[in-house]
C-alpha cells in the first residue's frame, strides 16, 4: 500500500466514483445540485485534497428502524462522493486481507451466504447430524459507536505506508462526533463500513490463528463458533472477551451471549436454524406480513420478500404473499 494517495485524489477516480455513486440517487435534490456544476465540484474537491486542505463536513443524522431503531448519518454530497473514491481503490487491497469467513459488506458475500456456510459448518460439526452440534453466538455492545479511533489508526498504519492515505483517514474518521471523545463511525458511510472489517479482522485472525476455531463465521459484530463440545465453548468465552476490550475496546452484549445446541433453535441473520431446516425469526415474519396488508403494496417490495423466503422452510408464508 504505497503511493496510493495521488492516484485516490486523481481526477480520473473522482469521475469513477461519481459514476458509482450516482447509481439509485439520481433524482435526489442534493445530487442533482452537486451534478449541475459537475466538474467545477469535482476540480475543487481534487485541488482541496491536493493541497490539504480538504476538511470533512458534518453530518445529517435520521433514524431507521431495521428492525431496531438505528441512528443513522448522511454526509454531504462531496464527501460521499470522496468516500466511493477511496473505497474502489482500497477495498480490494483489504479484501484479500479478511478471512473467508467474514461475510458483511464484501463483495460475493452477505447474509444469504453466511447462513448457508453455517448450515454446512452444522453438517460438518454434527457429522450429517448424528452428534451433537453446539453453538457460541456473541454480539458486540454498540459496536459502531465504541471503534476505539486511536486503535483503528495504528491498525491501519501496519497495512498503509502511505503517510498522506492515514492523513486522509483520519480527517474521516474524526469527522464523526459521537457523543464521547476518541471513538465511535458514523453508520451510514460506505468508509465506515471497510474500516469496521478491518478493525475486526484483527478479532478474526485471532480467533482463527490463535485460538485455532475452525467453525466460525462472522458478520459485522455478530459472530458464532461451532464445536461438539460445550466446554470447549465455554472456555473460549473468556478469552474473546479479553481480546476483545484489550485489544479493540470492545465488550461483548452480556444479553447477547449464548451456548446452544442446533436441535433447540439458534436465531442468526434474521433466521432461526435447526438440523435440518430453518424458518424466519417471528418478529420479521410480522413485520413482513404487515407490510403485505398496507394497501398499494408495491411490486418490488412484494419481489423482494418472496426473495427472502426462497431461503428458507417458509412454505405457508409464501402462500400468504
């Protein structure tokens, strides 16, 4: 990772990454304002980056529910389009990087994919199922919020020998307040979401190198390990956890922590899985069918939950959509 800044702040990748950018949002005012003096914005935000004096803007915040309510924030139009400029030339360096068996925000990866490796770590684990398969699930406490940003430099720093690359992370990274000082990105930057794979992935390698886990899959914060032994999992628990707050400053969700077998139901990426099938959680089950009952339902909405019930044993919700 040397010499990558000019290339980042190149006129020829800022135009790539507004292609990229402009995919879906054509028709929002704030894009359509940046797109009528394109090129003067696009000149003065490589000028500004050139001479350093770029300075990252502040941010909209809203809330979503999904299906938890989430506090999600915007960043202008320049600096998301800064955002896609930095991300299409290092995401592939970084993604090389992550284990397999890290599946949020990556390309070919994804929850459908990481709920199908599970079932074959299950099948592997059980031996077709005639053992018992037992499953640590954990979630990090507030993990967006907690990203330590002193730790997320130097863990960028082993990996980027570009001076002027750090220098322009950490005008992103400090450019989210988020109520304390030090720590905390903002939900909602394409940045956020590499940077938070490459802070994990620490917790990766040592899961996989140093405990030696060989049936574990993550997704962003949440994550499971597999074994035919209980204990085993047990006494793994303890050693995340500290891995975890001396390493990342990151705790695990004490109510958020489980030991469970397959045949009794581990819920994981909106499924409930067992040995041999797995069915939608309840709570989005519900909130699928009301949203089928609102009138003017649209199409796509319709196209996209018969998409998610191809997943799984959901045969008498399918015959309700």
């Amino acid at each position: 990772m040397h010499n990558k800044y000019d290339y980042i702040i190149s006129v020829d990748n800022l135009l790539c990454a507004w292609r990229e950018f402009l995919c879906g949002k054509r028709n929002r005012t704030d894009v359509a304002e940046f797109s009528l003096h394109l090129m003067d914005n696009i000149f003065k935000l490589h000028t500004d980056l050139k001479n350093k004096t770029y300075k990252h803007g502040s941010y909209k915040p809203f809330r979503i529910s999904d299906p938890k309510p989430r506090d999600v924030h915007k960043a202008s139009v320049t600096d998301r389009l800064l955002h896609h400029a930095i991300y299409r030339v290092l995401y592939p360096y970084f993604d090389r990087k992550f284990i397999y068996e890290s599946y949020s925000c990556r390309n070919l990866k994804g929850t459908h994919r990481a709920i199908n490796r599970f079932k074959y770590f299950v099948q592997k684990v059980s031996k077709n199922n005639t053992r018992t398969c037992c499953i640590l699930k954990c979630d990090i406490k507030k993990f967006f919020a907690n990203i330590d940003h002193e730790t997320l430099k130097n863990i960028l720093a082993k990996h980027i020998k570009d001076r002027d690359v750090l220098w322009l992370f950490s005008k992103i990274i400090y450019s989210f307040d988020s109520g304390y000082v030090g720590v905390g990105l903002p939900l909602g930057n394409l940045t956020s979401q590499l940077l938070v794979n490459i802070y994990m992935n620490e917790f990766d390698y040592y899961v996989k190198r140093e405990l030696k886990c060989k049936y574990y899959i993550r997704y962003a914060d949440d994550f499971v390990i597999l074994s035919a032994d209980s204990a085993y999992l047990e006494n793994l628990l303890p050693k995340i956890s500290k891995f975890l707050l001396n390493n990342l400053k990151l705790q695990i969700h004490p109510n958020k922590v489980f030991i469970k077998t397959i045949n009794s139901g581990l819920d994981f990426l909106g499924w409930v899985h067992f040995s041999h099938h797995r069915v939608l959680r309840t709570s989005t089950k519900r909130r699928m069918l009301n949203a089928l009952r609102e009138k003017d339902v649209k199409k796509e909405t319709i196209q996209s939950y018969l998409g998610l019930v191809s997943h799984g044993n959901t045969y008498k919700i399918f015959l309700n959509i």
